[in-house]
C-alpha cells in the first residue's frame, strides 16, 4: 500500500519522490509515520474500516509531533485504497474533514477530491469540477479557512471598525434579503468568498504582490492603474491580525495554482453558488444561467459589439458581463481595433451592477477574468464598471424637485438599515442627484470629503473646493457636447449645499473611528441614477432579472412592488394577486431606465411570462413609463435539464415610442433535449439540442370564459403555520380529557422551517365542536377520501373567525387559551412589516369562513400534482385546505359528473400545455381544466348521466380497496387507479369524456 501511495503521488500529482519520507519515527509515540509529504500525513491500512479505531488513536499524535515540529498545521490522510478519510487537528481534538469512497469510473473526479486535500498539484485547469473540488463550500480549503476565519473574527469583533463593517454589511442584506440576515457563519462564508475572488483578481493579473492587506485593499491593483477591481470593503478585517494576514496568503498561495488565463467561462459563479445559501438565492429569485445559454442571448441581442453599451442590471456573479466582453473582443480582433485599447474600449462598453454586495465583489473579479487576454497589452488605467445599486431605484426618495441618495447611518449596535426609503428617522448621509448622475463629479464630491476630514478643512472650504471641481469639470467639456450642463445651476448649487452638510457628518464619523467604509457604500449605490440619466446609458440590456413571486416578497418589499407595479401598469389583481412576479417590474423598470430608444433587451424568464395570466399585463408591452415591442422569444421547456427549477424562456423587445404586444407574428425558437451537466459549454449544449424555429404559438392559459364551472370552485384555507392549528389528541390517564373538551397538541411534521421548527408546541383542552377534519391534498385519491387531519378551527357554525378574545367573551375558555397561545406565537414570529392577525391569517381572502355551514356535498380536487385527483367528499364537518379546490352542488349526480371529468387522463392531455411547470414537468392544475369547454350538467341528457354513473361505479371500486395501515398517499393513489384500470371503467370514462368534449 505504502508503495501505492508513492506511485499515485509521483505519477498523478508530480510530487517529488526525493521530498517524500516514509516510515517516519515518532519516538515520542512510538511509532512510524507511513508517508510524509508537504504538510500531509498518510496512514496506509488494509482494511480503513476495520483498523479505524488504530487511525483514530495514532492520527492526533502524529499531527501533534509535527505541527510542534514545524510550526505549521498539517492534515492526516488514512486510506485502504478504496476508502479516504482526510483528517485535522482542533484544539487537540481529531475532527474528520472528508471522506470519499473510490469509484474506478470516475478517476479525475477522485484524483481532483483527493488534491482538494493535499494542494500537491502546481498548475490546475480552471474548470468547473476543479474549481469547486479545490474552493467550493465542500472542499477541505474552505472548511479549514472558515474555523480560523471564526477564530480571528471573535479576536477583533469588538473593535469599533470591524463592528461596524459587520453591521453595515447585515444591512446590504437586509436590504437584500428584505430580512435580517446577521449571523456569523454566513459573514464568515462571505469573507471567505471574497478573499478567494480578490486573490483570483491578483493571480489573473500576474501581480507579484503578495501582501494581504495591499491584495485586499485594492492597493496592488491601484498600482497597476486598475480601478474598481478591489477596493476596501466590509471584509478587510480578515488582516487586522498576524494570524489574519497568514491566513490570506495561504489563501492567495492556493488560488495561484490554477492557469487562470485559460478561462473560457464564468467559473466564479461555481464558486458563488457553493457558497452562497440556495434558501437565499431562492429568496432573491437568483436563477444562475449556464454559459452556453448566456453566450447565444449576447449574441443575438448585441449586433454591433464595437458600437454598443450593454448593461446586466442584475448581473449576480457576471456570466452575461463575462460573455459580452469576450464577445466584444473576438469582434475586436476581426476589426482589427488596437490590441492596447481593447480593455479600455471593454469597460467603457460593458458594465453591471447587483444588489448583493458579495455578488459584485464576484463579478468583479469575473470581469477582470474576461479581460484577461488583452490586459497584458492595455495603455493607461482602466475602471471595472460593476456597481453595487438597487437597479429597480425602490429607495430612491424624491423631495421637491431634487432626487437624493440617502444612505442611513445606523448607531453602534443598533439596527442598520443602510437605505432609507421613506427619508424620515435617525441619522442620514445624503448626496444629490446632481452629482450621483455624473460619475466623476460624485467621485471627486466623495474623495474631498476624505481629504477634507483628514486635513480639517471647514464646511466652506469644502464647499470651495466641490464648486472649483464642478466649473472644472464642465470647463472640459464642449458646450454642444450633450453632456454639458449649467455648472452651478440652482440644483447644482443645492446639491453642493447638501453635500456641504454631509461632510461635516462624516467628518465627525471619521473621529469616532468609523469612516472606514461610507464612501465605499455610498459611491456604489449612486451609480444607478448615473447609468439612468439622459434617457439611459445602455444601447442592450441583457441579463437574468429576480425571479420572485409576490408571495415569497418580504413584506416590506410587497408593499413597494404593490404600490410600483400598479403605477406601471403592470400589476395583476384578484385571485392572481400572489403570483405577480418581480420578473415583470423589472423588465419593465429597467428598460425605462436604463435602455436607449430603440435600444434592446434580452432577458431570461419564466416560461410562464409567455402564457399565463400573471403575466397578462406585461406581455401588453404598454406601461406608463415605456413601450416596448416584443421581437423574439426562446423557450427551453421541462425537457431541458439541468437548466432552472421551472421551464424557462427568453424574452427579446425594442424600446420604442408605440408599445407592440406579443402576438403570432414574432420570431420564435424552442430548445428541447438532456444536456450531460449544467454549466456546458456551447458546443456541448449545440450537440445536446434540438432547436426547432418554427415551433408556433405556446399555448395561453386562459383566465377567464371556458367552462362555467370555473367561478363555482373556491381554493381552500391557509392554515399556516400548522402547528398553530393542526393537532394530536392525547390521553390523559385511565380517565381522559372527556370527550367534550379532549386534551391536544401540535401536530409536529419534519417539513417545518423557521423560524416555527424551534418553537415550542401548544397544547390543551379544546372544545370538540372547534376540533374539525382538514383535508389536505394528501387527503384525497380518486374517488374517496383517504386520510384527513384534525385542527383547532377557531370558526362558529355561522362562519364567524374567533380570535383569543372573542372566544372568551362567547365562554369557550378552551379555544380562547389555545388562541392565546397560538397569537402569542404568531405576533412573536410572524416577521416584520406584517400587521396580520392570527385570525385573519388563518381566514385569508376569506378562504375559510366561506366554507361555513359546510355543505353536506362538495367536490373537491387537488391544485397540484403529477396527475389529477378528485373525490366527493360527504361530511359536513370537514374543512379544506388551500392545496383543494372545492364546490359545493346539491345535485349528487352533477358532482358524480364532474368528478370524472377532474380524474380523467383525456382532460389532463388536453390542459397539460397550459400548465405551470416544474423541474419534474407540469406540476399544478388550479382551474387550468375549466380553460376546456366543459359543459354545465344536465340530468336531461344521456352522456352527462352516463358519466354520473360510471363515477358511481368507480367510487365503489375505489371504496372497496384495502388500503395498508402505513401506505403513503403516493402509492395509495398508484393503488386505486391501477384498479379503476384493471376493471375497465377507467378506459370507459375517458372515452365518455372524449364524446362529451368532442375530441377523437
């Protein structure tokens, strides 16, 4: 074994063999190390399972004896040749980092884990695999990085300037995540993140400064006349420390084994999807596009890439910005523009911006990854143009006539909300929009404010010095240039006033020791008023905007979609309300803007933005702010895999003065086929897919006409957070609870998240008029009900919602101290900016007390799922659930026929292309089915009472079926239609349904 580790080191990995030492004495353990290279340990076993507890028992001393040896710390590596376990001290105490089971299939997959480990190769590929093997989430770099990162944070947390940068980063995120998202793992991952993406910066450029304080800063790069790249930022604290700036070097030493010039894609996207939360990015609708799809959407949309500015307002890790530089480069060499100008003619082209601070750190960096073929030959100093800003301007204030930028300074310890929306509270730093619109003004605006400080100028002297700059400025430029202005206007002047007042501000913060980060944050955040100046900066936007439903907004950001969407004539009301998406609006704002006249915009979307009602607005290309005419579209159907979680789209329009629905008439692609991975090249993907370029219309969903049938069914009660009303009854004692007010508890699943999972459950004696049956859409197979639930549903027989105190106040002491409880919970968790009642959470839209009195007879089917599912439901006393729908008829015989008509496989062919689908294919039906023309029943005639009886016989089959005790509803339901198939009355259905909708 010992000399398979010898052959695999020196032929696989390149490792010296004169640098290996095997069979080491440790005489003060007595015993011998099996192999010893670099700063790893190796214990070859024949047996790692058997001999496990010998590795664990010699392991910590041999990493003991040489950590004290050398000063440095190692890692440990057990292996029988099959299985690998990877080892390191903590504290004294063994912690295994990683272990791996060899497949023989898949040799590179192992060799790259195993040189995760040990770092012995010199020059690695910078592909995907590689990348995230050796620096993503999982790798034994960044878990070793993370515990001395947390180690060094709790060493200078305290400090006022580090306190600070850790608050002001939880309130980008906030602002982000429209929640708090303050806690020290995720501030740790992001240090790490950014240090990584930093010391890619570096190694892209060849820079032989190796200081971590100088990388971090930006200052090696300033040395190189490169702006923007790296900057100082919430994360430098990582040096404040001897142990820190170590840390980072072993850091910047690993990253520059990769061959960084080979970069062919947006590698840094892999590293930005391991480390960053996929809860958080599904909370920001971040949906990462493969290289392949990026590459053909620039392509299309940017037809003069030497002539054209493209904008990504959202550019998350910057594949778009990636693509469009290398576009422009690959132009620029059929030109033949000089190779000293390309990275300079690059950046005044290209540029981006994001929401999320640790995203543009990233694109940054990938940026400089794209230039990377030109840099070596650039004159002069270049600027990186990817800005942090909120591109949708949510929190942009106007007052009088001015627009302001302003940025809140929180107190020390105290909540921080960098942005304020509402201009009103606590301590602010405000900067005009005079300057924010003019890159250069701003810059000089915020660099005498640090001089100024620094030098103790006076209010005045500062005001002197900003109104020189801006006489200079315009002086510079001619006056039929169209970026002339009145130098010292009324606005101006008004805006060199504010500023005045913001200077002594931050003068003052610079005295208490926190002016460290401010003109980092605000020169940022200013720089969409600048890119939507003079009617836009962009000729092309391109990109993958948020995709996120109005009910999964914060609060906070609901009330601010709400409020602009219906301003822009975008928003879709009533029973749609929760499934705007803030796809549209941004669409919409960005093109106003952003965008050009008769510029161009191509953005990747839901497929439903093409066919469902939500989007029904949007695809009008009418908004009170712009018009657009829609060109071009590509869908990339559920076939496409693996590519987003729903089927998704690309949506190509014109901003021009007349606005131009989708309709019949425009160009259209459609991508269907497997590809091997995600992130495949182009070529790949092109071997991969079929494209058809004449695939006609996608199918609409319609929202209105169809059946009538389609008013009379209702979606049932939100009951959420369950275990505020879902329970359990338990006995208490030989006597019990009695029946008329039984004891119960929360019913607790495994599917809770937080912040409920860790709350405490309720229990106590409820009266068993308020304990109802719930069906939920795992209560229901075809044709029967299968398994209801029981909850506390605080609602009279008269469909009156009882809060705590309105039970107490009709004497139902029960309900009244459950509802305590429970509204207790609620207020505690329910999250800020929500103002619901428990009451009125449980009764949403009405949802519930509608259903009261419940009727003796209902229909009911499921909303989602891979096939339909319907059952009548007899008992007045069960309550449905929001995954139903239901109708209430008192003809038997009408409910019996459309029963079989919401079980039926024809009905569910017809309506699957109207479906919203998932990565798993059509998903959900709502009232998709009533789009079809489904007749209302008639006891007159024939076909509609032949189907009533055959859904008699089918219910009779379905109820005799003996059911397993522990049978999931899955397998349950696979049960009953296998039976209704065997019998035959499945075929006979569908071929009644097939008369009754005129279908062949």
């Amino acid at each position: 074994m010992k000399a398979d580790f010898r052959a695999l080191l020196t032929a696989e990995f390149g490792a010296d063999i004169h640098a290996m030492d095997f069979e080491r004495r440790v005489p003060e353990v007595r015993g011998r190390i099996d192999a010893l290279i670099g700063r790893t340990v190796f214990e070859a076993k024949s047996n790692l399972d058997r001999e496990w507890p010998d590795v664990v028992r010699r392991m910590p001393d041999y990493l003991t004896d040489r950590e004290r040896e050398e000063g440095e710390r190692f890692v440990g590596v057990a292996s029988d040749g099959l299985k690998w376990a990877v080892f390191e001290l903590r504290e004294g105490v063994l912690e295994t980092l990683k272990e791996t089971t060899l497949d023989p299939d898949k040799g590179e997959q192992f060799l790259a884990w195993l040189d995760g480990a040990l770092a012995l190769r010199s020059s690695l590929p910078p592909e995907a695999l590689t990348i995230r093997i050796e620096l993503g989430g999982d790798s034994i770099a960044f878990k070793r990085a993370s515990e001395e990162l947390l180690a060094q944070w709790n060493a200078v947390k305290e400090r006022p300037d580090a306190a600070l940068k850790k608050q002001l980063w939880a309130s980008m995120l906030k602002l982000v995540y429209g929640r708090e998202a303050d806690n020290d793992p995720l501030w740790i991952q992001h240090t790490d993140l950014v240090i990584v993406a930093k010391a890619i910066a570096l190694a892209v450029l060849d820079l032989s400064d190796d200081d971590p304080g100088r990388m971090l800063s930006g200052e090696a790069f300033h040395r190189a006349n490169i702006r923007g790249a790296v900057e100082s930022d919430f994360f430098d604290w990582a040096v404040a420390t001897p142990e820190g700036e170590q840390l980072v070097r072993r850091i910047m030493a690993h990253v520059r084994r990769f061959r960084l010039r080979e970069v062919q894609t947006d590698v840094l996207k892999i590293l930005y999807e391991s480390l960053i939360d996929r809860d958080e990015r599904h909370g920001l609708g971040e949906y990462y596009t493969p290289d392949w799809l990026a590459t053909k959407v620039v392509q299309n949309a940017v037809d003069r890439p030497h002539e054209q500015r493209v904008l990504d307002p959202a550019c998350g890790s910057g594949t778009f910005l990636f693509h469009a530089i290398r576009n422009f480069l690959a132009e620029a060499e059929d030109i033949e523009y000089p190779e000293e100008n390309r990275a300079t003619e690059a950046t005044r082209l290209v540029a981006g911006m994001d929401i999320h601070p640790v995203a543009v750190i990233i694109a940054r960096v990938t940026y400089l990854l794209a230039l990377a073929p030109v840099l070596s030959a650039r004159k002069g100093e270049i600027t990186i143009p990817v800005y942090l800003g909120e591109a949708m301007q949510l929190s942009i204030t106007r007052m009088l006539t001015d627009k302001e930028l302003r940025v809140r300074v929180p107190p020390l310890g105290g909540e921080a909300d960098i942005i304020q929306a509402n201009g009103h509270g606590g301590e602010h730093l405000d900067f005009p929009e005079s300057f924010c619109r003019i890159p250069e003004l701003f810059d000089n605006a915020v660099f005498a404010m640090v001089t100024g400080s620094r030098e103790g100028w006076s209010r005045e002297q500062y005001e002197t010095t900003v109104r020189k700059a801006v006489i200079n400025y315009f002086a510079s430029i001619p006056r039929m240039d169209e970026r002339w202005e009145e130098p010292l206007s009324e606005e101006r002047l008004r805006g060199i006033t504010m500023l005045g007042k913001t200077f002594v501000k931050l003068d003052r913060l610079a005295k208490e020791g926190r002016d460290t980060i401010w003109t980092y944050v605000a020169r940022n955040l200013s720089r969409p008023l600048f890119l939507s100046a003079r009617n836009g900066w962009a000729n092309v936007i391109v990109g993958n905007p948020p995709w996120v439903a109005f009910r999964h907004m914060s609060a906070d950001l609901q009330t601010r979609f709400k409020e602009l969407a219906k301003a822009e004539r975008v928003y879709v009301g009533g029973k749609l309300t929760t499934q705007n998406d803030l796809s549209a609006l941004f669409t919409v704002r960005a093109a106003s803007l952003y965008l050009r006249p008769g510029g161009r915009l191509a953005f990747v979307l839901p497929l439903a933005a093409l066919t469902r009602g939500q989007f029904e607005k949007f695809r009008s290309g009418v908004f009170t702010s712009v018009r657009l005419r829609f060109d071009e579209t590509w869908t990339m159907d559920e076939t496409v895999q693996p590519l987003f979680p729903v089927p998704s789209c690309v949506v190509f329009t014109t901003k021009r003065r007349v606005g131009q629905q989708m309709h019949d008439t425009i160009r259209r692609r459609a991508y269907t086929g497997l590809l091997p991975y995600r992130d495949a090249p182009e070529d790949v993907a092109d071997a991969r897919l079929k494209v058809d370029n004449d695939p006609g219309d996608p199918a609409e969903a319609s929202f209105t006409g169809g059946s009538p049938y389609r008013e009379r069914f209702r979606q049932g009660a939100t009951l959420v957070p369950r275990y505020l009303c879902f329970v359990e009854r338990r006995e208490l004692g030989r006597l019990g609870s009695g029946a008329a007010r039984p004891f119960v508890v929360s019913r607790r699943t495994t599917l809770e998240k937080e912040p409920w999972k860790s709350q405490p459950s309720i229990e106590g004696n409820v009266e068993a008029e308020f304990l109802r049956p719930v069906l939920l859409g795992e209560s229901i197979l075809p044709y029967r009900v299968f398994r209801p639930f029981e909850a506390v549903i605080p609602v009279t027989e008269r469909g009156e919602v009882l809060s705590a105190t309105l039970a107490a106040n009709r004497g139902i002491p029960g309900l009244s101290s459950w509802m305590r409880q429970a509204e207790a919970a609620w207020e505690a968790n329910k999250g800020e900016g929500t103002s619901v009642k428990l009451a009125e959470q449980f009764d949403y839209y009405g949802k519930l007390s509608a259903q009261f009195p419940i009727a003796p007879a209902r229909l009911v089917y499921t909303a989602s799922g891979t096939l339909p599912c319907a059952c009548i439901v007899r008992d007045d006393r069960a309550v449905v659930e929001h995954a139903l729908y239901a109708m209430a008829s008192h003809s038997e015989d009408e409910l019996l026929y459309l029963v079989t008509l919401l079980n039926s496989e024809r009905v569910r062919a017809l309506i699957e292309s109207l479906q919203s689908k998932g990565q798993w294919g059509a998903r959900h039906f709502d009232k998709v089915m009533f789009t079809l023309p489904i007749p209302r029943f008639e006891a007159e005639n024939a076909l509609h009472r032949d189907l009533a009886q055959a859904a008699a016989r089918a219910e009779a089959i379905a109820g005799a079926l003996s059911l397993p005790e522990d049978v999931k509803f899955q397998r349950a339901r696979r049960i009953v239609r296998d039976a209704l198939k065997a019998d035959g009355i499945a075929d006979e259905i569908d071929a009644l349904v097939a008369r009754l909708l005129g279908i062949d």
